[in-house]
C-alpha cells in the first residue's frame, strides 16, 4: 500500500513539475512576444515622427531627421534580408556577423544623430553634419552591398533550380511521348477493289475433258501380223 502511495506521489510531482515548465514557458513567450510587439510599435511610430520632421523642418534639423530615418530603413532592411537567407543558406553566416558589426557603429551614429535632434546651436550643427553625412552614407552603402548581394544570391540559386527543373521536365516529356520515335510504320490498306467479290469461273470450254482423256480410254490398235512369226500355239486344254 505504501509504494502505491509513493508512486503516486511522484507521479503527481513529476505531473506539477512538467506544469510549472510548461507554464513558465509559455509566459515567457507571452512576454517576448508582447516586447517584440511594444518594440515594433515603438519603431513604427519613431520612423512616422522622423518621417514627418524630415518633411517638416528645413536646416540642419530637418537633414538630421532625414539621415536618421535613411540610416534605420537601410539598417532594418538589411537585417530582415539576412535572417531570412540564413534559413535557408549557411554560407550567409559570415555577411550575419559582418552585419552585426556594421550595426554597432549605425546604431553609435543613430544614437549621436539623436543627440544632434535637440541641439539648440544651429552653427554647431551645421558644422557637424558633413561628417555625419559622410558616416551615414557608408554604413547605409555597406548595409545596401550585403542586403543586394544576400538577393542577388538567393535569385541564382532559384534561376540553377529552375534551369534543373526545366532540363527534368524535357527529360520527362520525352519520356512520356516515346511514341512518336518508336512507333513502327503502318502497312496501306489494300484497295476497295482488290476486296472485292472475285469473279466466278467462266463455263469450260466443250470437248477440253474428253480430248485430255481419249488417249486412256481408246483400246490399242492390233499389231501387223508379219509372215516370219509363228503361229501362236494354243494352250493344252488337258
């Protein structure tokens, strides 16, 4: 009795243990899911502000907006492209890591470009933003170059499988009408007139019968009696 409440007992505790993972599981997907919604709103609405200041603002405030939202669009275009190659191409492992350390400086450029946003010296602005121009103009080429490369190499690696498919399909379609190469000629059909009923013997000619067997049927002529011969003796009749 007492080791049926123990097995009892542990399997109750391995039932409450394999709960609380799942449950603790659960929740933390809950939670990075619901993160991951925050942070994309969160994003969403700074690029509609960025957006709007760039279109809204003249001088240097306004090229700052403007930088800032080129350097993100790039930046996160880039990353989307490489993550989804990688799944299905690990050669694309190594442009990741070069990604990852390209974005370490455009997000050191993002966070001093909005440093600059609430500069009230127009001067000290104006005279920083050829340098940060400069900056964002090669992060944002450099991210481009791994984000049109990452493409261009996903698009040959589709054009090599369908040039194999197609080659396949030739094969098979070839396969399927090995009829038109194999197919022995057919002999003509004969003419309606050789088909036809056949005409009946004509009558035979009068006398053809009987000229073919008078020879046999005729009796032999006697032979000439000469006077040399002797008589024919008759037979003994004793």
């Amino acid at each position: 009795m007492e080791t049926v409440i123990t097995v009892f007992a542990l399997l109750f505790l391995v039932f409450l243990g394999l709960g609380a993972y799942v449950t603790v599981k659960a929740v933390g997907a809950a939670k990075r899911g619901v993160d991951r919604t925050i942070a994309q709103a969160r994003r969403t609405v700074e690029d509609h502000t960025l957006r709007a200041k760039s279109l809204a603002q003249t001088g240097p405030a306004g090229e700052i907006a403007h930088l800032r939202l080129a350097l993100r669009s790039s930046m996160r275009a880039t990353q989307d492209a490489l993550h989804a190659g990688v799944a299905e191409d690990e050669s694309l492992r190594e442009s990741l890591g070069l990604f990852q350390r390209l974005s370490a400086h455009g997000q050191e450029l993002d966070a001093d470009l909005k440093r600059l946003e609430s500069e009230p010296d127009r001067t000290t602005l104006a005279a920083h933003l050829p340098g940060l121009r400069r900056r964002t103009e090669r992060i944002t080429q450099s991210a481009d170059s791994l984000r049109w490369a990452a493409r261009d190499r996903a698009h040959r690696f589709a054009e090599d499988d369908l040039d194999a498919l197609s080659a396949q399909i030739d094969v098979e379609t070839g396969a399927l009408r090995h009829w038109t190469r194999t197919e022995p000629r057919q002999a003509p059909w004969p003419d309606a007139a050789a088909d036809g009923p056949q005409p009946a013997p004509g009558p035979r000619a009068p006398g053809a019968d009987e000229t073919r067997a008078s020879p046999a049927l005729t009796p032999p002529s006697p032979r000439p009696a000469y006077p040399w011969q002797k008589k024919p003796r008759p037979e003994s009749t004793t």
